[in-house]
C-alpha cells in the first residue's frame, strides 16, 4: 500500500495538536490508577513517542518481493542490535518455554526442517533448549546446521533464507548481548488453538520471571500477551513491570469473546489491574473515537501492524494521540518521527491551550473534522 504524502500545512489544524500523550495529564487520584500510570509511565517515556522494533529490526516475510523484509533473521540477536543503531525504544519479541523450562525467542508455535526431502514440523514448546539451538546457524563448526523452513497462514511453505542469517537465542542472550540502550517488550505467545490450564500458564510466566528478574536489571521491560489469562496472571505473578494485552479488536474473531473488541480489552485491562493495550492498528483507525476511551479509563494506547510501516499512518496515530507503535521498518519509522515530532514541538503556544482543552474534555486530540479528513486520507486501509 502506498499513500500519498501530505504537506502539514493543509492539514486541518494542525498546530492544535497535542505534544504531550494526554494519559498522563487525566488523573482522579485512586490509587490504583496512580500505579498504573506509574508504571506506564515509566516504559512509555512520558511525553515522548515510543517506537518499537517488531521482532528486533523487522518481521521476516519470506513470500514478500521487498527484500527489507528478508533482510536480517527475525528474533536474533543480530536483528535486535541492528534495530538499537536506529534510536528505537524497545525492540518486541516473542517468548516460548522450551520442555526443559529454559525462555527462548521465537514466533511461531511449530518450527519446520528437512531430512531426506521431507518436512518435519515440531512443537517448539516440545523441544529441548538443545534441540531448539539445533537448528539453523550453528556457533560450533562441528554442529550441523538444520535448514528451516517456514508457514505462512494460507499453508504456503518456504525456505527460511535472509541476506543476514543469526543463530536463535535465549531471554538470557537477549539480557546479556543486546544493546542495553533498547528496553524490552516480552511477547509470551501462546497457540490460540490450544486452551491451558492456569498452571500451565504459570508454569510459564515463572520461568520468563526467574530470567527477567536476575538478568534484566537496569533494563526499561513490559510484557505483552494475546492470551487473556495470561494477560492476567502475567499481572498477578509481579508487580514490577507493566502488562499490556494485546487484541486485534475484531478483525479476526476467536471462540474468547475477550479477543473480539476494543470494549473487551479494556474492561480485560480494568478487571485485571494491567496497564494498557496494544491493538491491530485498523482496529483504531476502524473506530478511532476509542483513543479517547482507552485513555478516559487510564490506559496506555500502542499499535502493531503492518500500516504502521507507512509514515503517514504513523504520524496520523501520532497526533490522534496513540502514545507508540510496534514497526518493521525501523529506520525509516525512527526517522520519521524524529521529523515531524520536531514540527510539533514547534508549536509550544497552541500545544499549552490544547493541553487546557484536554483536560477540560478528556477527549482525543484530534477533532471529528481532523478524524474525517484523515480518514479519507487512508481509504485502503479503513476498508480492507
């Protein structure tokens, strides 16, 4: 998808809107919401827009002609490293636990090789810390290197090959070798066709914690879930660091009615004591009017999705008042807000009275004609 650059100065008003993310200026005084913005606070960076790297510095996306997308390995060390010399805030990635309790970093729930011509795909949850860093790239050169290959979500399959290959990696790789100047979003992915058990799940979440609080000192962390109970437990097992759920807010339907919405995640967050949500980026261009109610209930607002490669749509959510976005392409996304984060700042005078506004209405920064005209700026997006 392409979009079409617009100047700033035909956007309607533009030098109202908000320089400050408007969560951290509503406050009621409970005490439950104080440790929520608390804790918000400190891994969103108040006042600062916070951009994500998505598996590092990017998402493999192997049936894609962009060769950005095969670029650098996915979820390696090599990726998260790349993605720190581009100024991100966090690099995202996702957590499994092996059978041997040890976290490793990986997307998918099954890992696919070949022997002897025939693909043989294993639950990554079923192997071994050994047998997981058995395959592809090998540190020891008496190691042999197991090709991978990957699924996508129609069953095509393809060989998992990228200009910049790494080998995979633990939590504790990534605490010990990543650049400390990135925080950590911690995914805990879970299969969404597999229900579990609350000790399952704990079993989980105690063995990412055991990691995260002996070798993750010093470091900005939050965890992040799809799954609903996790999300929960995640919450109940610490209290150190801020938990998000993430949703896709109906743009793919699951059997948990918690998965289905925005309205359920929140009520989800509000139940369970987390600090935001993480929401499929059309999902709040969709209905973007639940910014404002997100942040009315004191919760942090960020998106993932493949639009937010696009500058627009990054800009647009940035002054809609989404308070950061998980990206792909990380050096073009970086400096983008760079950019026009600068053109903002400008505008000191008009930003003060707009924080007033703000306060005054507890709404999104952004007015129905600004919403209108930005939404007939990505007509693609809203109705694909």
């Amino acid at each position: 998808m392409t979009l079409k650059a617009v100047p700033v100065s035909q956007v309607p008003y533009i030098d109202q809107f908000h320089e400050k993310n408007v969560i951290y200026a509503i406050y009621n005084g409970e005490d439950d919401v104080c440790e929520r913005r608390k804790m918000a606070t400190f891994i969103l960076k108040e006042n600062k827009f916070v951009v994500m790297g998505h598996r590092g510095s990017g998402m493999n996306m192997l049936q894609s002609c962009d060769r950005k997308s095969k670029a650098i390995k996915e979820n390696t060390l090599r990726s998260f490293n790349e993605a720190a010399n581009f100024n991100v805030d966090f690099i995202e990635f996702d957590v499994q636990v092996t059978r041997d309790g040890r976290p490793v970093i990986f997307h998918d729930i099954f890992i696919l090789t070949q022997d002897e011509g025939k693909l043989i795909e294993k639950r990554v949850t079923d192997l071994t810390l050994e047998e997981f860093l058995s395959y592809g790239p090998q540190n020891a050169s008496t190691n042999v290197e197991k090709p991978l290959f990957r699924k996508t979500k129609d069953g095509r399959i393809f060989e998992w090959k990228v200009d910049e290959d790494d080998r995979f990696c633990t939590l504790e790789d990534v605490f010990e070798n990543a650049s400390q100047s990135v925080g950590c979003n911690i995914e805990f992915k879970f299969d969404d066709n597999r229900s579990y058990k609350e000790e399952e799940l704990v079993g989980v979440i105690q063995a990412v914690l055991q990691v995260v609080f002996k070798q993750g000192k010093g470091r900005c962390i939050m965890f992040s879930s799809f799954q609903p109970d996790a999300a929960r437990l995640i919450k109940k097992q610490q209290t150190t660091y801020p938990v998000f759920f993430l949703t896709n807010g109906g743009s793919e339907i699951y059997s948990d009615i918690r998965r289905n919405s925005l309205d359920e995640a929140i009520k989800l967050c509000l139940e369970g004591g987390l600090q935001g949500i993480v929401s499929e980026v059309k999902a709040i261009l969709r209905n973007p009017t639940m910014i404002a109610k997100i942040k009315e209930s004191n919760l942090s607002i960020l998106t993932y999705g493949q639009p937010n490669n696009e500058q627009e749509v990054v800009h647009l959510q940035y002054m809609m008042g989404v308070e950061g976005v998980i990206v792909d392409f990380v050096k073009e996304i970086t400096l983008a807000v760079s950019q026009f984060s600068k053109s903002v700042h400008a505008g000191k005078e008009g930003l003060s009275l707009l924080e007033k506004r703000l306060l005054a209405e507890k709404r999104t920064p952004c007015s129905d004609d600004e919403l209108s005209y930005f939404r007939r700026l990505v007509p693609e997006l809203i109705h694909s």
